[in-house]
C-alpha cells in the first residue's frame, strides 16, 4: 500500500475536525475528561496555530489516495525538539503499517531532535511509537516517564 502525506492549509480544516470527532473518540477510553457535549459532539480541534503559525504543520495521512488518517506536528528551532502533538491513524487502516509508515515520513520530512509523548495507560500508543522509533533510529533513541506528567512515556532520539 502506498503512504503519503498531504500537508494541508485551512480550506481543508473541516476535514480534519471530522476525523478529530473519531480521534477524540478513540482517545475517550483513556482520558475520562474527553466527553461529547448536549449535541453529541467532542470539542474542536484549535487549529488557528497551524494556519498563523509556520511551525505547526496539519497532514492527512494517505493510503492509496484514500485518508485514513492525520498528524499534527510541532517544528522547533535547533536546540528545541520536534513533536508530535496529534497522530491519529483510521481503525480499519490499523495494523497495515500505514501508521508506521507515515510516521517515518515525518520523522524524515523535519531533521532534528525529536520528543515523543503517550499518556499513561495508552499501551497501544506506547507499543507502537517503541517500534517506529526502534526501527526508525536503529535503536538509539531514548525513553524515560515524565513523574511530572502521571508517568508518561516519553522518546527522544535525533533524526
């Protein structure tokens, strides 16, 4: 299956504020704070940063032409990691290396130090970001739990 990114810019905000709705849903098992309102709506994604600001950058993820996905990326000065604030990858697509694949493209598209987080309890995420970045960095990157986050899990490497 071929994978790509698609950066994009504000007329295509709607798009990714629907499959925010999906991401917000999935991430609800974990966070017992994320809930629909009277509408049955999650809150909006604030995208304003990323169409004002030139270090955010929004990408849907693409499986054949098809979304099955996005991420939202903070690019950082030199000494300042990169990180990936949102990263969200379709059920149906999961478990075909789309996720992984589209997560190398970053890590690849914006050189540099990179930090990585997972909250507490997402063992899903935890388990997937280990083996893009072990793969990604041939095993030299770094892990640590932030005690000041509730024990997040935290990678850091150079890309």
């Amino acid at each position: 299956m071929r994978v790509s990114l698609k950066e994009i810019d504000q007329t295509e905000e709607t798009t990714i504020q629907h499959l925010y709705q999906l991401y917000q849903y999935e991430f609800s098992k974990y966070v017992s704070s994320l809930a629909v309102d009277s509408q049955g709506k999650f809150k909006l994604a604030d995208m304003r940063k990323y169409w004002s600001d030139g270090k955010y950058h929004a990408f849907l993820i693409l499986a054949n032409d098809k979304i099955a996905g996005f991420a939202m990326i903070r690019e950082e000065e030199k000494n300042m990691p990169n990180f990936v604030e949102q990263f969200f990858v379709l059920q149906y697509f999961s478990g075909q290396g789309i996720g992984k694949a589209a997560a190398k493209q970053i890590f690849s598209k914006f050189s540099g130090n990179w930090q990585v987080l997972q909250i507490k309890n997402n063992y899903p995420a935890q388990a997937f970001w280990r083996s893009v970045i072990t793969d990604f960095t041939n095993n030299h990157f770094e892990e640590r739990y932030d005690p000041d986050d509730d024990r997040s899990s935290i990678q850091e490497f150079r890309s």
